[in-house]
C-alpha cells in the first residue's frame, strides 16, 4: 500500500536577485508502508530537497506530494504529516536542544500537548528502540556522534512516526557511528515495521535497503532493489557515483574474461561465485 505518492514534483528556488535553480523536475515516486529505501545522488543531485518534501518542510513549486493520502500543500494536514513523517539530519548536534537526553526525547509530544504519563511512556519505548535506555539521564554532549543520531531518532519515534526520513545521517560519523545508525535503523524497519526513506552517499548502506533511487540533476535515474542498480556500474560512474566494493571487484573481473553473475553486491555473493 502507497504510503508516499510524488507526482510530477519540481522544485525552484529563488534567488535574491529574481534567479531561479530548479532542484526538482517532474520527480514520480511512490514509497510503501514499511518499504525501507535509499535514495543515492551526487551533491546538487536534489536528493536533500526531495527529503524536505516528505514532511512538508518544503512545499512543491510544481506536482503534488501526499502522505497517507494527505496532500502536503493543505495546512490543515501539516501537524497531522509531521507525525506521521520524522525527520533526521545530517548533523546529530543541530537536533538536540535539552541538557538531558530523555528531556530532548520529550520534547516534540510535550508540543504536542501528550499527557506526562504518555510521554514517560514514549520516552521509555523511544530509548529502549534505539538501545539507548541507559544513557537517559546523560548530557547529549557527553554521547559519541552515532549515539547522539540514535537519540535524534528516538525524538522521532517519541512522536509514534510511522516513517523515519534520514538526510544523509551517517556524513558527519566514523565507521563505528555509521555501524551503530544504519544497525539501528535496519532493527526499526525489519521489527517494528517503520517506513524509512533514507538519503546516503554512502554504497554500502544503500545495498541494504529493500529499492535504491537514483538521482541526477534533479530526477530520477534509476528506481530499481539494490542488486539490479549496482550491476550498472558504468552508468553510475558516469554520473559520480560507486558502487559497493563487491560490485565493483565483480565487474573488473568480468572485464577480463571471468563469468560472474551480474547483480553482486555482497562479499558473501562474491566470495560464493567466486568458489563456484
């Protein structure tokens, strides 16, 4: 069942001098309930202006956007869609605004207006979904990068989201904070069956989600699961982009004579062709 339509969606930003950048143009895109995709794109590609538009921090120049059948233009929908869709950055330490980690996790349903004892409720649910539980009563600026993402997504949970949109979440970490964000947003879609659009430039968290979307100057490339894009090595090379490092083994070696299978993106498919 769709749970995002974008239909003929373009986006313009003006300038201050009467200018105009079109970041979008005529984007078609249905997302599922509990579909877990990535969307991939080189900077300027309109992937970050795409997120903006699931939860209506951006309204569209042009086409529609709905959620659960609300339509992102109608107002009166706003609050309703912002539940509904949370958002993450890019930048954990732009999200969180209290001294204490369980009051930042509070604080979107106490805008919300949620009874105290609901709220202690979430606050509790929200930290033990992103195994966080015992750091409640820390200061978010003791907590390492990829801790302070899972606190940010646990203020998105606190909200009961039913689909968490993250803008590149993993730039700002190491590999142990990238490890500790994309395991626990794979945790959130494969056991609580969240919806999760996740924006990367990162090969090996896209192969993990169930769809890839491709994005160049503003539209839609390639919308396919994630074997299926990655065997288009030379394509996303073209337009600046890897492909996982089994991918991209795999394809070298066909080049020199070797027959491999075409849709390798894990080193286990790899290493099990490979022994065949």
């Amino acid at each position: 069942m769709a749970f995002i339509e974008i239909n003929d969606l373009s986006h313009e930003y003006k300038g201050a001098e009467g200018q105009s950048t079109l970041a979008l143009s005529h984007v078609n895109l249905t997302i599922d309930e509990g579909e877990f995709v990535a969307v991939l794109g080189t900077n300027g590609s309109g992937k970050s202006t795409l997120a903006k538009h699931l939860n209506a921090i951006l309204l569209p120049s042009d086409g529609s956007v709905t959620v659960d059948g609300m339509d992102t233009r109608d107002a009166s929908h706003l609050w309703d869609i912002r539940q509904s869709v949370g958002m993450v950055f890019q930048n954990p330490d732009n999200q969180i605004i209290a001294a204490v980690v369980e009051d930042d996790v509070a604080f979107g349903p106490e805008n919300l207006g949620v009874p105290s004892a609901e709220i202690r409720k979430r606050v509790d649910d929200s930290l033990a979904l992103v195994d966080m539980s015992k750091f409640a009563q820390f200061a978010p600026h003791l907590l390492s990068g990829g801790q302070k993402q899972r606190i940010a997504i646990a203020g998105a949970l606190a909200m009961h989201t039913r689909c968490l949109v993250l803008d590149e979440p993993t730039a700002m970490l190491d590999p142990v904070g990238r490890q500790e964000v994309l395991s626990t947003v794979k945790r959130l879609h494969d056991e609580e069956k969240i919806t999760v659009v996740y924006i990367t430039h990162f090969m090996e968290e896209a192969a993990a989600a169930d769809r890839v979307v491709v994005m160049e100057k503003g539209k839609v490339l390639m919308n396919d699961d994630p074997h299926n894009v990655f065997s288009h090595v030379e394509e996303m090379k073209r337009c600046g982009l890897d492909v996982p490092l089994p991918a991209e083994i795999s394809w070298k070696l066909k080049k020199q004579g070797f027959t491999l299978p075409d849709n390798i993106i894990t080193d286990e498919e790899l290493v099990a062709s490979l022994c065949q």
